[in-house]
C-alpha cells in the first residue's frame, strides 16, 4: 500500500489500473450500508498512517469502522487485498477509495439504491460547492474519479 499527503499514492493508483471514489463526512447511512455489501465477506484490515496500528484484521466492515475509529487523529486505511483500498482521513472530513472501475461502480450502484447520493454527483450537479480544505483534494483527483469519467 502506497501512501503521500493526498491520502494514496496517484501513480500506484494509475499502475494499478484503480480508479478513485471521493466522498466526504465519513460516513452517511446509505454509505455504511453500501461499504457493507460491497466487501461482503471480503478479507479486511485496518492500518493507520502513524503506524499505531498496523494490518490489524478485522471480520466484517462494521469492525473495521469501529477500529479505524479508535484512531482519531491518525489518516487510516481499511482494505481488502488485491481489491479495494480505503483512505480516512485523521479528522474524517474526507474518504477515498481506490478500485477497479468495475468495483467503484458497483459501491456507486449500492449507495444510489439505498437512496444515497455521492459527492461527485452533488458537485457535478451544483447542489454541492467543495468546502476550501475539501477542494484541492477533489481537484487533485479530478482525473482519476470514476465520477467524471
């Protein structure tokens, strides 16, 4: 796992074929139910920046929440190997995550069924204008965003 200042490492996301959701406010309920059938029965861990915690496995998305939240002044990482691959941010403001486009569009496919809304989509369509702290990361990742392909 590749880590730099913008949460994951861009080039590692570009080798690897990874295409990045961005969300915001960690997490909504339609969120938290989409992450959940999203991994499913997936291996889980929870890793921090600061290294306090380091590959900690974790059985079930709902763990993984409770664990990366002991943390909070820590950028985390939930992931699932060869998968999908989280970023939280210390104070939760902002999330991403990294995944085939396949798999991007299936977690986008399982929040709009549970009535929810993706950030991207609240800016694209201008009921969301990025917060000052929020923008430079969203712009950041502009290219790599599954929601503006």
């Amino acid at each position: 796992m590749k880590s730099d200042r913008y949460g994951i490492d861009k080039e590692f996301c570009r080798r690897n074929g990874c295409s990045i959701f961005f969300g915001t406010d960690w997490l909504d309920d339609a969120e938290y139910e989409a992450f959940e059938a999203f991994f499913g029965s997936r291996q889980l861990f929870v890793s921090s920046a600061d290294e306090q915690l380091e590959h900690s496995f974790v059985s079930s998305f709902s763990d993984a929440v409770k664990r990366e939240s002991e943390f909070v002044d820590a950028d985390k990482y939930i992931f699932s190997p060869n998968d999908a691959l989280i970023y939280v941010s210390d104070d939760r403001d902002v999330f991403l995550v990294a995944a085939s486009k396949e798999r991007i569009a299936m977690l986008v496919d399982e929040i709009s069924a549970r009535g929810g809304r993706t950030y991207s989509s609240l800016v694209r369509s201008g009921a969301v204008e990025p917060k000052k702290q929020v923008k430079a990361l969203f712009d950041y990742w502009a290219d790599l965003n599954f929601e503006n392909a």
